[in-house]
C-alpha cells in the first residue's frame, strides 16, 4: 500500500520540480522498510487499528523496544504529541512512561490521523517516536531543559528540527518528506495551522536538501 501511496504522489513531486532520480530512490526506499516490518514491542500499548503503523517503524527502534509507551484518543492542540506522564519525569530514563495523544476532536482546524495518507502517517509518527528516544536519552535535567525550550518559539523551533533530524538520519527522511509536504501543500488544514508547521517544523524542500547532502537524493540545480 505505501509504495502505491508514493506512486500517486509522483505528479506533487514533479509539480515541485524533483527529477525522476528522486523519485525513483523514494520508491526504492519504501521497498526497502517494508521487508524490516516485525511484531511490535510488548511495552508499547496501541490500539489494534495502529498495529501496521506501528510494526512497519519498530525494527528500526530496538533501542526503545523497553520503553513503556500508552496511547490516549483526546483533544489536543495538534495530530498527535507525546510527553512522559507526570510521575515519570522523576524516573530513571528506563522506568518511564510515555503517553502519546492522538487527537481526536473533529473540529480540529489541522490534521487529524485518519485523515493522512498511509506513508505520511509513517512520517509523522517516526517523529513522534524519535521524541521517546531523546527524551529516554535525558536525566530529569535534560527533560525540564527540553520543556523549557517549548515555552518560545525559538527554542521549539530548534528542538523540533532536531527531532526531524533524527527521523532523517534513521532512515525516514522520505516519509517525513511525505507527511510535512501533505500537511503544508495537500491537506485541508487552516492557513494558521500551515503556517504553524511551517514556522516550528523542517519544511520539505529542507527535508529534500538534508537527503542530498546524506546522498540520499540528487537535488536539480
């Protein structure tokens, strides 16, 4: 189903002037993730309908197969968030829970989960995953450090593109591509919204721009 996904989304690519190399290394890409899928860990509680998202990511996630992770459904401020619950800031990095919301409130002017493509959904929740690991590599200073960034947009401007960065270089750089691409260009969020991700998150073109340094993608002049 993901390859086809990328297959409809050729003519954005082209639209955005990506040559047929590029292309075709996405495809390719996405052949590659697939034969990695496995069960997902036992400390990661998801409901069943998020059991394919979930397994496509976790083998290259064994670094935070231990980590206890639990999700809500509830209104919040964006698609989906994830934070250490209360208690856990005080905890051992190893003996933390993670609670990751997804919204559900159908008045939300964004992006609602059921609403994004299959290989976005892969994008976006790569970043949110990544989030579990650089909070699990923090002592209790580390993450007030980080909760403290969040209270400018400076500082969340920064962490989040160090989030991305971490997709990229794990190897989801295309399906972050995918997800911001849709959010910002395909998707029927508000224009706030839009403008929100694009002032905090990496934008696509920056997306495409790391994946050609990393070689991953040959960029036209």
């Amino acid at each position: 189903m993901h390859v086809l996904s990328i297959i409809r989304f050729i003519p954005y690519l082209i639209s955005k002037n990506l040559n047929i190399y590029c292309i075709l290394l996405l495809i390719l890409c996405s052949f590659g993730h697939v034969s990695n899928a496995q069960k997902i860990p036992e400390t990661w509680e998801f409901p069943g309908k998020y059991h394919s998202l979930i397994s496509f990511l976790a083998d290259s996630l064994t670094d935070i197969h231990d980590v206890n992770i639990k999700v809500k459904e509830k209104s919040i401020g964006t698609t989906m968030a994830i934070r250490p619950s209360f208690f856990s800031l005080f905890k051992k990095p190893e003996n933390r829970t993670y609670i990751l919301c997804i919204n559900s409130d159908e008045a939300f002017d964004g992006v609602l989960l059921e609403e994004v493509p299959p290989e976005a959904r892969v994008g976006l929740m790569a970043h949110e995953l990544m989030h579990v690991r650089d909070y699990n590599s923090r002592r209790f200073p580390g993450l007030i450090k980080r909760g403290w960034q969040y209270l400018s947009g400076r500082g969340k401007h920064r962490f989040e593109h160090e989030i991305d960065q971490m997709v990229i270089d794990e190897g989801f750089g295309f399906f972050l591509y995918y997800w911001n691409a849709y959010v910002i260009d395909k998707s029927n969020a508000s224009n706030d919204y839009r403008e929100f991700k694009k002032r905090i998150y990496m934008r696509p073109w920056s997306i495409l721009t790391e994946l050609n340094k990393m070689g991953e993608i040959e960029l036209p002049e």
